[in-house]
C-alpha cells in the first residue's frame, strides 16, 4: 500500500489525487504539470513559475548539475530550493535522456542517487534505459532488465524522506509495458513515470501512446502515481489523464517559444502565421503578434513561453473540473478534433473501454452524446453488461419512439441508441438520462443492436419485437433473426 498518494475523484481512468512529498513539507494535487527548468538557461524565473502560474513541482536534470562545473559546487553548497530560488516541490532526473541521445553516460544509479539527495531533490530518478519505439524484443527485454536492476539500486539505496521514481520502459512492446509496470509496482519506490515517450509524441503517434501507457497501467497498481514523462503539450493532456496518468512534464512551454511556436488546446500555431492571439491570457491582452515579431526577440521568447504555459496550467484547471463534473471524456472528445492523430489516440483510448470502466463512477450528472465515438464510451459496455441481468416477461416490446402496430405485449421497454433497451424503471437513471441527438447515427443504432443482441441471447425464452426509428442496414443485421422488427417511421402514414 502507498500512503503517499490518495484519489479523491474519478472520471474514466482519470483522478484527482494527492502525492505527498514529504522532503519538501508538501502535497501536490494532480493531475499537476511540472515545468522542465534547465538549470543553465531560466526561461523564466522558478519563482514566477509558482506565483504567476500556480506550479506546485517542477522537474530539472541533476545530470546537468552534476556535469557543469559552473554551478555543480553551488548547488551543492545551496542547495537546489535556494540555488533556482523556488520553495515548492522539486523532482531531478538522472541523465537516462542523456543516456538515450548519447549512448553513454558517466554515473551508476547510486552515484545519482546520493548526488540528488545532496542537492536536496525531493523526488530523484535512478538511471534507466529509455529504449526507443519500434525496438526488437531482444534489445527491449535486455535493456529492461537493466532498467529493473537500476530500481533495485534505487530500492537499496540511502535516500530518507526523498521519494524515488521508478521508470517503466518497454518501447512499443504492450505486453513488455506492462510487465515492467507490474515488476515496479511490486518495489519499494514511489513515483512511476512511463519513459521513452518524447518520440511517440514528436511523431503525433497518439494511438501508440495509448497502447504503452494502457499497457503499463494494466501492471501498475490503482495507488501508483503515473507520470507520462515527457509529454508536455495541452492538445493531449485529457487523453493522457483519462487513461490515468496524474503527472506531465513541459519542456515543450519553452523549447517551442524558442522556435516562435505558440501552443492552443487544439495544436500549435507559429507566431510569424497568427494574425491575432485567440487567447485571454495575459500576454495575448496586452500583445499582438505584430507587435512581438517586431519587437525584441529574446522580450518575445520570453512572452510566447509565458503564454505557453498559461494555456497549459489553464488546460490541468480544466481537466481537474471535468473530473469533478463527470465530463473528462466530453473533454477527450472535443480535444481529439483538434488532429486527425489525436482521433487516433482517442479511438485507441476507447479500445480500452473496459479498462476505463473499472474506475468509472456508475453515476455523473450528464452523459452527451458527441460524436460516434460516444458510443464506445465505458457507460454503453456497462449498460450492455447490465442488460444480460434484466428480468424481460415472456412478451416484450422494445420501442425507440412510438408504440407499434400490434399492442399485445406483456411491458413495453425503451430502447436508446446507442445504449439499447432497459425498462421504464431506469429511465431516469445515469446514463440513460444521457443527451443524444434527435439525429442518430450508425454507431449510435449499432451499439444499440448490439444491446438488443445481449438481451435477447440472454432470454431466449422472451418473446421480443424491436421498433426502431428507421435504422441503418448494418444495425439491424446484429439484431437477431428471432426479434420481430418494424420501422415505425412508416406507422400513420
Ligand atoms: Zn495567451
């Protein structure tokens, strides 16, 4: 059991929860984004990052402390709170990126380790292995078996209050991912980043994302906290945490702002193309694009990394409400319009419907019906489940509007694409209460077949008649030959 982090809410996979960080006195709330700060270049000040924009954590590379020999003295005499002036939690990573970009670092996890707890880290990283996507099995399973010595390094490790982050690596290999999330689970360590993501996510492989990060969960534990390491852009946060990840971190606030990037919830614009700022934040008040190309260039760096993470920390606020609303997946829904990848992902994400319904509150206020996609949405999975538990009388109508031409039945039920039937009773109950359109789809009749399907394999003694509002082809092919079917669109004609 992990006393160190508490789940107060669910959406989906997703949660609201509470990690504390005992060396810096402190409880972080996630799903929390944690500013990358490169200790030799402040893009902007540790301080500003807590007071202006709310962050509780940032993460920064004690590899990079420990190989500069400019400011590895001070930081050790400082201490690193004092050294980036910032008084909120601090997480280090080891050098494993170094280790992926360069093939070879010169430090063991028990060096990084003991030199992490000396600059005061609050949340330390042993040296893992991020093997890269599309890696053979062979070089996977060696590199993870190294990974795993490196947390059994960690485990035996000195380190005292500070908590310790164990990386689950596996490259695109799902049953490897979630081998290594159920091996770090099954340590002593605390915090369980999932590595080797930056080129899935540099590639907009979203799906692919899915796969490593559902596949790491399934090993992991509920209490684990999860950190998608790496992904930094707003566009794939409510994807990410409604799959159950709770901790991001952005380098990319920065690194685009150098490349005159400016990031929205639904992609990234270049400020040499933007007209107008479609933002409130503010930098985009009190600016124009005009105005910051003409301007100074290191002025507007430093402007476009500030708006950069205002839409970042207002995307976290943004999902930790539709946490708490039971919207999260409406949320995913519209984000995935944003990029025919991030459809991708979501779809990928909805693979995993049953996964995402383990945690899924049985009740939210509202369930709408968005998009097609709806209608692989957890609740639909568990409604169908709930259908094969119904008790039906011998004869049974099931009707979407109106009542058909023959009345002699012994109850009539509902039937709702794209839920299926269910009787009176539950009418007012989550989700059959949910808004859909008057104008239904395909995938909305198809699940809804589908339900019909499961209620009647699962009475076959029943007697049941469907009448449905002129559904598609394919919909009323899963309906089983023994349900009695009539369009009854062509009733009172
Ligand atoms: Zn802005």
């Amino acid at each position: 059991m992990r006393d160190h982090f508490e789940v107060r809410d669910h959406d989906a996979a997703g949660r609201i929860g509470r990690l504390e960080v005992p060396r810096a006195d402190l409880t972080v709330e996630t799903p929390a984004l944690l500013p990358v700060v490169n200790p030799n270049v402040l893009t902007i000040e540790p301080e500003r990052l807590r007071t202006v924009f709310g962050a509780e954590m940032l993460i920064t590379n004690s590899y990079i402390i420990r190989s500069t020999d400019r400011i590895r003295d001070r930081v050790l005499a400082e201490g690193l709170h004092e050294f980036l002036g910032f008084d909120g939690a601090i997480m280090t990573d080891s050098g494993s990126f170094q280790l992926a970009e360069y093939g070879d670092i010169d430090v063991t996890t028990a060096e990084i380790l003991e030199f992490q707890r000396r600059i005061g880290s609050d949340i330390a990283t042993p040296v893992d292995v991020p093997t890269p996507p599309d890696a053979d099995r062979d070089r996977v399973e060696r590199e993870l078996a190294t990974t795993e010595r490196a947390l059994a390094d960690a485990a035996a490790a000195a380190t005292g209050e500070m908590l310790l982050n164990a990386p689950i690596q596996g490259s695109t290999h799902t049953d490897v991912r979630e081998a290594a999330g159920r091996h770090a689970a099954g340590t002593e360590l605390d915090v369980f980043p999932i590595g080797a993501m930056v080129p899935l996510l540099n590639a907009y492989r979203y799906a692919d994302v899915v796969e490593a990060v559902a596949a790491a969960k399934r090993g992991l534990d509920p209490d684990c906290p999860v950190h998608l390491f790496g992904a930094g852009h707003p566009m794939m946060f409510a994807l990410a945490v409604a799959l159950g990840c709770d901790l991001f971190d952005s380098a990319a606030y920065a690194l685009m702002a150098r490349d005159g990037r400016y990031l929205t919830v639904s992609g990234t614009e270049h400020l040499s193309e933007l007209s107008w700022f479609p933002c409130s934040c503010p930098v985009c008040v009190d600016h124009t694009p005009a105005g910051l190309r003409e301007g100074d260039a290191d002025e507007a760096e430093r402007l476009l990394a500030e708006h950069n993470l205002h839409v970042t920390f207002e995307e976290i606020r943004r999902i930790k409400a539709a946490i708490r609303s039971g919207t999260l997946l409406e949320l995913v829904d519209r984000r995935a319009r944003g990029h025919p990848a991030m459809l991708d992902g979501y779809r990928a994400l909805l693979d995993h419907a049953d996964q995402l319904a383990a945690t899924d509150p049985v009740s939210k206020d509202a369930f709408f019906y968005t998009s097609h996609e709806s209608a692989r949405r957890p609740e639909v999975g568990r409604h169908h489940d709930r259908i094969t538990r119904l008790e039906p009388p011998s004869t049974l109508l099931l009707t979407e509007s109106k009542t058909p031409s023959s009345h002699d039945y012994d109850a009539v039920w509902r039937v709702k694409p794209p839920f299926g039937p269910f009787p009176r009773a539950l009418s007012e109950t989550y989700p059959l209460t949910a808004e859909t359109p008057e104008r239904t789809d395909a995938a909305a009749q198809a699940a809804a077949a589908d339900g019909v399907r499961r209620l009647a394999d699962a009475n076959p003694e029943t007697a049941i008649t469907l009448g449905h509002d002129g559904w598609d082809s394919a919909a009323l092919a899963a309906v089983p030959d023994r349900v009695e079917t009539e369009d009854l669109r062509t009733l009172g004609r």
